[in-house]
C-alpha cells in the first residue's frame, strides 16, 4: 500500500470518516475528505496531505498506516520502542510468540504462492508483506532485549 492508499483508508476507517476525524485534526471534513481522495477531480485543483497533516492524523487516530506505508516505499521497517526500561518474562514469551505467528504465515504465504505452478504479482505483494512482518516482529524481539539490559 503506498502512502496515499494508505491516508485514505486512515481518515476513511476512522469512526465516521472525514466528518468525524476532519475537525478533530484542524482540517474541514470536506477538505480531508479532498485531500484524501484517491480519483482525481475532473475540474479545478486537487487538494493535498501535507507531512504535517499526515502526522496528526497518525497521532490523533493512533494508527501507524501511513507511516509504515512511507517506510516500506523507503525499504525501512518501523520497529516500536519497548515502552519501559525492563521488560518481563510473560511481554517476551509474547513477543517471541507473534514472531513465531509471523513466521507461520510468511511460510503459508510463499506455499499459497508457489502452490499453482506459478506466481503473480499480487502473491509477491503478500510475501513481501508476510516477511516485512516476520522482519518487524524480529527487530521488537531484539529491542525488548535491549530494554532487559541493566
């Protein structure tokens, strides 16, 4: 998903939309609502998401997608910092888990994938999604560690 796919599908799954989130970040619901929109108006000037807009849309609605979409078209993934300086054994037995779950369905994926003698675009897409999964998951395991130094 690139960033705009991703600004749209933010404002748009916020309870309410454009109508609801658009005051809530400075922004008139109709104008978010432009600024966001994926199909190009057929007269006049289109509006567009400024990097500022974007981060208080992502602070206020407390979701990453645009984020990450901007990281993954940079070849970077976002890893989330431990939110405390010691880490317990249930967090990392948890942690150790979703990458566990990852890994399962980055496997499942490349054996869909590969299952019909041939593979798509759309599969590579989904591969690639599985394993920028697996490769986040690994990077928190790792930081957890680094919070349980000390």
């Amino acid at each position: 998903m690139n960033t705009a796919d991703a600004a749209y599908h933010v404002v748009h799954d916020y309870p309410g939309g454009s109508e609801s989130l658009g005051p809530r970040v400075d922004i008139s619901a109709a104008v978010l609502r432009n600024k966001v929109n994926r199909t190009p108006p057929k007269e006049g000037k289109r509006h567009h998401l400024t990097l500022e807009e974007a981060v208080r849309i992502t602070d206020f609605t407390d979701d990453d997608r645009i984020l990450r979409a901007w990281a993954r078209q940079r070849g970077l993934l976002l890893v989330k910092a431990p939110a405390g300086s010691s880490e317990c054994d249930m967090g990392m037995l948890e942690k150790v888990a979703a990458f566990m779950i990852a890994s399962g369905v980055f496997g499942k994926e490349i054996y869909d994938s590969l299952a019909d003698g041939r593979v798509d675009q759309r599969e590579v897409g989904r591969v690639e999604n599985a394993g920028n999964h697996v490769m986040t998951e690994v990077a928190e395991v790792v930081q957890r560690m680094k919070g349980m130094v000390g």
